[in-house]
DNA sequence: GTAGATGCAAAGTATTTGCGACAAG
DNA sequence: CTTGTCGCAAATACTTTGCATCTAC
C-alpha cells in the first residue's frame, strides 16, 4: 500500500480541513471513478454541510497537486479516480459504462516511439478504448 | 480525393440547406480542428446571420451521420474535424497546442488485442499524445 | 404544400468565483 | 494572529431547446 491522501497533503504542504479529510476518504474507499456530483453525494452522507463549491475547489487543488487524476470520458462529466503510482489506462464498456482498468507495456513503449518519431517528448497521454461485451 | 461533405450528406439524405452548406465548406477548408466557437466566427465571415444555434445543431447532426468527429482535448471545449476513411489519432503539443494526426497500425491492433482479453470487442477508441517539442 | 431547419432568446448543465464568516497552523 | 478555506449565492462558459417563421424538396 502506498502513502495515504492525508500523507500526500502533508506531505506536499496542503493544508489538511475536515471537508479535505472526508473528500480523500471517501475518494480512497472509490473503487469506481465518480464525477464530482457523486462524490458530492457521498460525501454528504459523512457531513451534509459540506457545499458542491469546496468539492469543486478540493478536487481540482487535488489534482493539481497530484493526488487525483481527472478524466473525461466521452460524452460525460468529469470524473475522478486516484493517482497511484501503477499508470494504467481504460476500458469503458459502452453499454454499461463499467470501466476497466488495465496496463499494456508494449503499447505505452509505443506510444513515446511515435512521439519521438515526430521529434517530440511524451509527457502525457490518454487511451481510452470502448467495447461490448461478447458472448 | 474521397467525397464532399456535400456529397455525403446527399448519400445520407440530409438536407442541404445554405447554413449546412457554409459550414460543411467551412469545416473542409479547415486542417485544423476548430472548435464551435471558432467554426461559428469562420463561418459568420461568409455569413454573418447564421446563428450559434444552427452551428451547434449542425455539427451534432454531422457528427451523428458519420461526417465529423469530435474531440474532447484536455481541458478545452469540443473541436470537431472531417471524417474521412483514415482514421487517426492526435498528437498535442502542450506548449502551443498544435496537434499532429498520426496512424501507428501496430498500436491498433494491440488495442483491439486488450479488449478481447477482457472479453470485448473493440467499438471505438481514443488515443492522445501530448508531448514537448525536443531541441 | 409539408416536414424539417433556422434565429432568437430563454433555459439547462457543469463549473467557477466574490465575499463575509470561520478554522488550521 | 494570520492566511487560507468554507458556504452561499451569483456569475460564467458551453450547449440545448421552445417557438414562430422560413425553406428545401
């Protein structure tokens, strides 16, 4: 296991509120990846005076400091899931939206070949494929 | 050369009203991938009484027959860009924001490679690069 | 002639922000 | 204490929509 959110703020000199606390609890116990509505519900079942606007606020501070990472899936409101060390990209199924998460070296290698092809240095990049699942 | 915008929306039975045709020129002049905003200003230097409206109406409409895509970059508006047969994907340079469209066929299959063994079957993806140029 | 398209302005979403009250370090 | 955060509501940005009018076919 790697360092707590509440670790990482300290750490990185965020300063630690309840309403962060219950935001970096309730993102850690999310397997799933909520946009900021569902975070905001959960986290209100924790403390219902917490405001949208502070879950707005922790959010994007998080991930600005590299504790959360955002996603926008097609279509979709942002949503969020947390950083770890382990990359890995995503597998949406589009009937369901159910998301897979999964880690392809050979293609991660691939990709900063074609970015040095064109004289560039990868420093980020989104896969994001889209299926049905077969019978 | 593969067909006109024109022509496709013929094939399609859509109708081919002035607005649609300024922004089907439009679009086909563009190399770039305007997003609605900047579509809806290019397209009002030929006609200065279409609407945003009409513009929004227009390319959900060509996204929908299969005419543009739409690309939701990171942190940015939608852009859209003309469908033809090739399909690509994007590299984005973070510091200007230009965005080079490259085909890495390898890639592809690995891709469609992933999603069976989750057991599903490929429908769409996305793939994007963002990269610094190297001295 | 008729179904569908347009323009306008009003309504939706998602997200951000100004401000006075409040809490962490 | 002091700086930064919070809650609230108002503001913003992007996109969609109701309705009366107009246009392609």
């Amino acid at each position: 296991m790697s360092e707590t959110i509440e670790q990482k703020c300290l750490s990185k000199g965020v300063k630690l509120t309840e309403q962060r606390r219950i935001i970096a609890q309730v993102m850690s116990e999310s397997s799933d990846h909520p946009d900021v509505d569902e975070l905001y519900n959960r986290v209100s079942k924790i403390d219902a005076k917490i405001s949208i606007a502070t879950v707005y606020r922790t959010v994007k501070l998080f991930e600005e400091t590299g504790i959360l990472t955002k996603h926008e899936f097609k279509g979709g409101k942002a949503r969020y899931e947390e950083l770890n060390e382990g990359h890995h990209d995503h597998l949406i199924d589009v009937k369901t939206g159910e998301i897979i998460e999964f880690v392809d070296e050979e293609i991660e290698k691939l990709q900063k070949k074609v970015a040095e092809k064109y004289g560039y240095k990868l420093v980020d990049h989104k896969l994001e494929l889209y299926g049905v699942k077969k019978k």
